[in-house]
C-alpha cells in the first residue's frame, strides 16, 4: 500500500532529470590518484601470475584459489578502469593547448596510457603493467613541469 501511494506521488510529482559532471573549476589535479591505482594494478597482476592452482581433488583448495583469483581480477580491471578515469579527467580537464605546446607528445602519451589501461583490464600482463607504471610516471614529470615544481616521483609500494 505504501508501495502504491508512493507510485501515484512519482507520477504526479515527477522529479526533473538531472546530471552532474566533475568539470568544476575547483583546479585540484594530481597525477597521484592514477600512481595509486595502477600500483594496485600491477601489484594484482603479479598476484595473478603467482598464484599457483591447487592440486586436482581438493574441492576446498580449488574453491579458495578460484575464489581468490577471481578477486585479483575484480580489483585489477576496477583499478585500470579507475586509472583510465583519472588520466582522462587530467587529460582534457587540466591540460590545455598552451602545454601541447611545451610538450608536443602530450596527446599521445595519455592515447597509450589510456590503451594500456585498457589492456591491462583484459590481460594478465606484467609488461603492459610496467609499461602503464612507466607512462603514469612519464605523465607525472609533464604534470610537474607544467607547474614549475620538482616533485619527485615515489611508489606506496
């Protein structure tokens, strides 16, 4: 009964569409967030190689490894997609045509950061990891450079 009034209220009562966007102008960029998320990537992926099958016969071992591996990949892929979100927002919020200018590779830095994202999502790669890592520090020195500041680039892990 609730159910129903609560119904008859919507349709009389429509809410308007709305949509939001993080396109503010607060100006806080930070290659960081993108380092911390493709640290978990790289970290799952070697999990993933490591992780060695138990021996046939054990249903309770193969119940833990596939559980187990399965989790590795959910946070890899969530992850890379998470990654792939914050160096696009970089991309095209922070970037803009006069830094194209002092660094004339910028487009096509963030293009293969964004593939390798990608990549890594769909593969259990240690290169394409590694090679992510390497395009987010890449990204991280031109960041730092478009603000004349000399932040040195570190690992959590």
């Amino acid at each position: 009964m609730l159910n129903q009034a609560i119904s008859k209220l919507q349709a009389w009562f429509p809410a308007p569409e709305v949509h939001a966007h993080c396109d503010g102008p607060c100006g806080v960029y930070d290659p960081s967030s993108a380092r911390v998320a493709v640290e978990a990537v790289v970290s799952m992926t070697k999990k993933l190689v490591d992780l060695e099958p138990p021996t046939t016969g054990d249903k309770a071992a193969m119940v833990a490894y596939h559980n187990t591996f399965s989790r590795y990949v959910a946070i890899k892929e969530e992850q890379a997609q998470l990654a792939k979100e914050e160096l696009l927002v970089l991309w095209t919020d922070y970037f803009k045509p006069v830094h194209l200018e002092q660094f004339p590779d910028l487009h096509d830095t963030f293009w293969k950061a964004a593939k390798l994202c990608s990549a890594c999502k769909v593969e259990v790669s240690v290169q394409h990891a590694q090679e992510l890592m390497e395009a987010v520090q890449k990204i991280h020195g031109i960041f730092w450079a478009t603000k004349n500041r000399d932040v040195s680039w570190y690992t959590a892990s």
